[in-house]
C-alpha cells in the first residue's frame, strides 16, 4: 500500500493499437491470437532492410477530437501526439467534469523520440546541401537552412507536449511532468503519478504513454542501432519474445491512457473502479545480469506488501531480443524461481509500441483480470535456454490470484514494476 494508505484506483482506460482502437477489441484479438504485424502501408521500404510493423491502419483524429478549437490544434501535433490526446479523450469523454478539481488534476504521460515529416525539412536540407554529393554546408545551413524551416515546426515534435495538449484540453491543472525513459516511460509516468497521489498532491491523473516508430527516419534509425527481425516474408510471426528462434523485436506503434485516482474521490463522483495500484518500484540495472531488474520487482512488491506466491502473473517487457530477452528472465527468475510465475508477452502480436507499451501492457493486465483469462503469448514456441521463465502459450491462462506485476525497462538500465489487484 501507499505509505500515506491513500488507495489509488484505476477508473479508466483507452487503448489505440494495431490489434484494434478500443481496449475491447484489443483484448478479444488478443485471445483470438491474432496478430498486428505485416508489411509497412505508411511509406515505401523497398530499400529498407526491415519492412514490417505493428502499423495502425486509417487513424483519424478528428474522429476523437470533436472540439472545434481542440480540432484546430490537430494540424500542429505529430502523430504519436495525436495518438495521445485522441487517447485521453476517450478516456475522459465519460467523466463528469463538474465532479472534479481542475487544479487537484494532473497529467503524467510518457513519450519517445518523435521523427519530423520529411517534406518539413526538404527545403532546409536541400539548401544547406553542398556541391559534393551527401556534404552539408554548415554555413550554408545558418544562411538559407534555417529561414527555410517553418517557425513552429519544432512544436510538432517536442516530448513533452502530449502532456501539455492533453492538460489544456481537459484543464488539468495540478502536476505536470513528461516522461522520456524509451520504452520504460509510461509505466514510470504512472508510477509518478501514484505517488503524488499517495502523498496527497493531486487527487486524479491522466497517465499513459504514445509513440510511433513506424516512419521512414525512426526506422533507418531501428536499422541501425536495434536488432530488428529480419522475417519481412513473415511479419505475423516475426518477434517471438523469450523463444529459442527469436532474432529481433519489430516495431510499433500506439498510445494508452490510464485514469487513476485516489479511492475515496472516485467514490464521490460515483466512479467505479476497474482495479487498484497497490505497489511501485524502480531501479538502475548496470551490468544486465537481472540484478537491477529483480531489485524494481521487489520494491514494488514490498510496496503492495505482497510476496512472490501473491503474483498471478507477470506481463514482461519481452522485446524478442537475444540479449535482452535473456536478461530480462534471469530477473524474474531472481525473484519468482525459475520457470515459477506465468510470465505474458505482448509484443510478438502488437510489435513495440515504446514509450505507449508499458501502459499498453498493463491495461492489458487489467482486462485479464477482468475477464479472468491471461492471452496466449502469440509467437512463442520453444523457451530459450537463456531464459528461465514460464511463458503463458498455446493456449490462455486462468487467472486464479487476484494480483499480477507489469515490468518494464530500458537498454540503457532504468527498469520499473507495478503491481496491479482485482477489484472486488
């Protein structure tokens, strides 16, 4: 529990994924063992060496943003923006505003790296461009790069404001931060936000995470620092997290938005709640031996004052890649034994959703516990030998406990954990 014994709950849940645009669909694809994965629509890859994605087909967001003067605010937000605000406000399209105070409502949201359109910076580039062929001028740069780039462009592109659209459009006037850990950044956001709401700094967040590496510059970039799949002739089987054959994650892209509150104002304003947080942790892992990792799953169990045997299941960050698979593994094996806790991955059906998978992941853990049946990890054949863990496959998992942990982290070592309980 929170030192303070605030209880924060869960109250909402919005999920945009290749697997479907509601959380619904997404857990009911997810049963079905579908798969989000196939070749690129967005661009062209012919001279890509990695084609495949966890691409979300004709996303609008004016289908979520009805608000005239919010609508307008569209054109100056990249995707992965877009993907967060469209998020929030199907999380907060059912709340009733006059019920809460705006300066008792906070927003913590995670974000990655966000790639700028190219046809943005063409003309910049074209004429900072020197007459030796791939040369850029630097001073041909400052003299007739920069006036070509539109002033507000770098406004589109900044980290922090999915958080700061989202705090405008729904006067969330208490705390504010941005979270950029990679990968790990949402589920350290909502670990923010439940201890500001522990210790009695806001009553109410907005929480998630967005991300889309599924553009031409963030995927030369995936090609040439991560370990990407290379079975482009078989995208729907391409990323087999903890399996013998994995050779790769594959990327993705997605928002999730979590509405989390202390119990008793969602009581008031007759919220119903879907789950509680009981318990967070993070840490540093310096040597990828599992050590940093398992020291987060036990902070955050001791702080649900829960032990090992309480956990129904693990939802792994689970990237499909060699070394980090294995890492991960030994992790959790520190703590729960090895081949001990059901462990579920959802990134070979969903591809990497960055800094969206954490709460992506763990609103998928909630309607598991709702529904009561873990999915099957799609991709998942054989475990590795270098990864001692009881991967959830084949079929679903009864969930028989009423507590499961989300895990995440970062290649470079910041790892975090929740802990999550049924509602009863």
């Amino acid at each position: 529990m929170p030192a303070s014994s605030r209880r924060v709950v869960l109250t909402g849940l919005s999920t945009l994924s290749p697997l479907g645009m509601d959380p619904d669909t997404l857990y009911r694809r997810l049963m079905a063992g579908d798969s989000g994965v196939r070749a690129i629509k967005a661009f062209d890859t012919a001279n890509m060496p990695a084609k495949i994605a966890g691409e979300i087909d004709n996303f609008e967001a004016k289908t979520y943003i009805t608000d005239k003067g919010h609508r307008r605010a569209l054109k100056m937000m990249s995707r992965p923006i877009q993907l967060a605000v469209s998020a929030a406000q199907c999380v907060m399209n059912s709340v009733d505003r006059t019920k809460i105070d705006p300066t008792r409502l906070g927003v913590e949201f995670g974000a990655g790296l966000m790639a700028s359109e190219l046809p943005e910076l063409a003309d910049a580039a074209m004429a900072s461009a020197n007459c030796q062929p791939g040369a850029v001028s630097l001073e041909l740069w400052g003299q007739k790069g920069i006036p070509a780039i539109q002033p507000l462009w770098m406004l589109k592109y900044l980290p922090n404001l999915p958080a700061g659209h989202i705090s405008i459009m729904h006067d969330a006037q208490g705390p504010n931060n941005s979270i950029t850990e990679s990968d790990a950044a949402s589920l350290i956001a909502l670990g923010e936000a439940f201890r500001i709401i522990g210790r009695d700094g806001a009553d109410m967040f907005i929480t998630g995470g967005c991300e889309s590496k599924v553009h031409p510059v963030s995927l030369v970039r995936q090609c040439l620092f991560e370990q990407l799949s290379k079975r482009n002739d078989n995208p729907q089987d391409a990323c087999r997290p903890y399996d013998r054959d994995r050779d790769g994650t594959v990327v993705g892209e997605g928002a999730a938005v979590l509405l989390i509150e202390e119990l008793e104002h969602a009581k008031r304003r007759g919220a119903i709640p879907l789950a509680e947080m009981v318990g967070f942790g993070a840490a540093f892992e310096r040597t990828h031996s599992g050590e940093g990792l398992a020291r987060a799953i036990k902070a955050a169990l001791k702080d649900a004052d829960a032990i090992p045997a309480d956990i129904d299941f693990v939802i792994g960050h689970a990237m499909g890649l060699t070394a980090y698979d294995a890492f991960e593994a030994r992790g959790i094996a520190e703590v729960f034994g090895p081949q001990g806790v059901p462990v579920y991955a959802a990134k070979g059906a969903l591809g990497n959703t960055g800094a969206a998978s954490g709460a992506m992941e763990l609103a998928i853990g909630v309607l598991a516990l709702q529904n009561g049946a873990v999915p099957p990890s799609r991709n998942h054949v054989a475990t590795a030998e270098d990864c001692p863990v009881n991967v959830v496959h084949n079929q679903a998992k009864k969930v028989a406990k009423p507590y499961f942990l989300k895990l995440a982290y970062t290649q470079l070592g910041q790892c975090a954990a929740a802990v999550i309980k049924k509602w009863e």
